[in-house]
C-alpha cells in the first residue's frame, strides 16, 4: 500500500512500500516517521532542487536537526518519494537553489 499526498505544487507523491523499505534500511532512525517523511512532502518549510530534477523537501523536526524527503515529479501528474534522511547539515541544504516558497 502507498501513502499519497499532494506536493506544493499540488502533484500527487506516492511513498511506496518498496521506497518505505529502502529508507528503513538506510536509515534506521526514520523506521518511526513513516507520517513524518509523507507529511514533509505535504508541509515542508522549504523545498530545495537536486541535482538531477528532484526535489528536497525539509522540515525542522527538532532545533538543529531536518528532515529531508527527496522526491520527483513527473509531467504525467505523478510522482514518488526517493528516499529520505536526517541532517543537521542546514547550509547544505541552503547552498542549493531554493524552489519554494
């Protein structure tokens, strides 16, 4: 079963088991916030561009530590959550070209 929620940009972002899966089991920290990672997509604080057409997605989850949930869109009005991670890393992030808001 796959979680859906609508980006900002209103396209609907599935997280899938599989993609639930590889997340887990890269990081294990998240293994709790399944709602957390699919929330972000829906409310972030910020949405950054990857580098090769993805989104980031982030929201302060605690002072000092983010989450961030990268996904993409497709032009068919669909997309799906890559992967997802904590970071304490925040100029990182700032250092990419922010989308929204």
């Amino acid at each position: 079963m796959a979680n859906v929620v609508f980006s900002v940009n209103e396209i609907p972002i599935r997280l899938t088991e599989e993609r639930w899966r590889h997340i887990v089991d890269e990081h294990g920290e998240l293994s709790g916030m399944r709602a957390a990672v699919i929330s972000v997509v829906a409310k972030p604080t910020g949405i950054y561009a990857g580098n090769a057409g993805e989104f980031l997605a982030v929201q302060e989850i605690e002072p000092g530590k983010w989450l961030v949930v990268v996904y993409r869109e497709t032009n068919r009005n669909d997309g799906f959550v890559i992967t997802a991670f904590l970071t304490r890393r925040k100029r990182s992030l700032d250092r990419r070209n922010k989308l929204w808001p």
